[in-house]
C-alpha cells in the first residue's frame, strides 16, 4: 500500500510518523481487500490524500513482461511528489533458477531480478530505498497452499463433475510450478521508495 504525502519526521520504514499502517502482509488477493478497506478509510479522514496500492501487481501497466516492474517504477513515479512513498511488493530471484525449476516456471528468467538489481532498477527511476523486507518461506508456503485450497476443495466436493479432469490439471499444474520451481528460488520482497 502506498499513501502519498509530503514526508514528515520519519517513523518506522522510512514512512512518516502521520502515515497510517497497517499489515497486509503475504495475502494475495485477500491484501487488496483489507487495503480497499483502509484506503476508504483513509480518503475519508482526509478527502485529499491519494492511495495506491502495488503489492505483486506490477503487470496491470503492461508491456513485456521483463518490463513490467520498470513500467510500474515509471508510471508511479509520475503521480508521486518529491518525498512521497511507494510501497512496493515484487518478486525477485533468491538464487538462479536451475534448468529444470525454470522449465517448471511459468514465467521467463528475465521476468525478475536478483534482489540488488531489483533495488538498483527502482533508483534509476527517481526513488531511494528507505527500507526493505522479504516475505519468508513460511508466508510463501502459506500464500501458495491458500491459492490452491479452492481448487482442491472443489475436486473433493465435485467429484463426478464432467469439469473436475480441467480443475485437476490446473490444480496440479499450479502444484509443480510451486514446488518443483519457485519454491526457494522466487523471493517477494517489500521495498519502501521515496522520491527524490
């Protein structure tokens, strides 16, 4: 999540002392629901605060997908003033992936970045580091056995639908590209951006 503002004495991340927290965490989707709800809240308690919320979807400005992080970092920027914050949420390569875990992958090695390159890319564009944490195994494990409980339990509960061989192989699909390809290969970190 990202609240723009001029920046204050500086509290915890970089943030000002007046910025408004609050943990979305490693949820999916389910983060962009509790930031919805607290950015309502904030657009509320003060009618000319702007919200902007980026946490892995830096896709939604378009462009190849090598580019994607660039094109966010480059369309954010424009809406930011000097000192503003960006919170932004991106995968980045732990370590390179092996030919096997990429062939598991759907996504191309030059999707992401290592976690310097990632950090050097969002300075090329006008913002400094103010902070940075990673989400840990257990929030991606977590995030990924939530992803794919829907899938499962429809299996269980619709087991002679003529859709349940479709779900399966998308169920399981999903399973191997997790464990037998980013799983401790793929990070997700938390980078908190000013502008200069």
């Amino acid at each position: 999540m990202t609240i723009f503002q001029k920046s204050s004495p500086s509290g915890r991340c970089g943030l000002a002392t007046s910025v408004e927290r609050t943990i979305v965490g490693f949820m999916g989707c389910y983060a962009a629901i509790n930031a919805l709800k607290l950015s309502r809240h904030i657009v509320r308690s003060d009618p000319k605060a702007r919200v902007l919320i980026v946490n892995g979807a830096s896709q939604v400005w378009g462009g190849d997908p090598a580019e994607h992080t660039a094109n966010a970092l480059a369309a954010v920027r424009k809406l930011l003033r000097p000192g503003g914050r960006l919170l932004l949420g991106e995968g980045f390569w732990q370590r390179e992936p092996t030919r096997a875990q990429l062939a598991a992958m759907p996504i191309e090695p030059q999707e992401c970045r290592t976690l310097p390159d990632l950090v050097d890319l969002a300075l090329a564009h006008g913002y400094r580091l103010s902070w940075l944490s990673q989400a840990g195994l257990d929030e991606w494990d977590e995030f990924e056995s939530g992803h794919a409980l829907g899938w499962e339990r429809w299996l269980l509960a619709n087991p002679g639908s003529p859709h349940y061989d479709e779900i399966a192989d998308r169920a399981d699909a999903h399973r191997n590209a997790w464990l037998r390809g980013w799983r401790d290969v793929l990070g997700f970190a938390y980078l908190t951006l000013a502008v200069r």
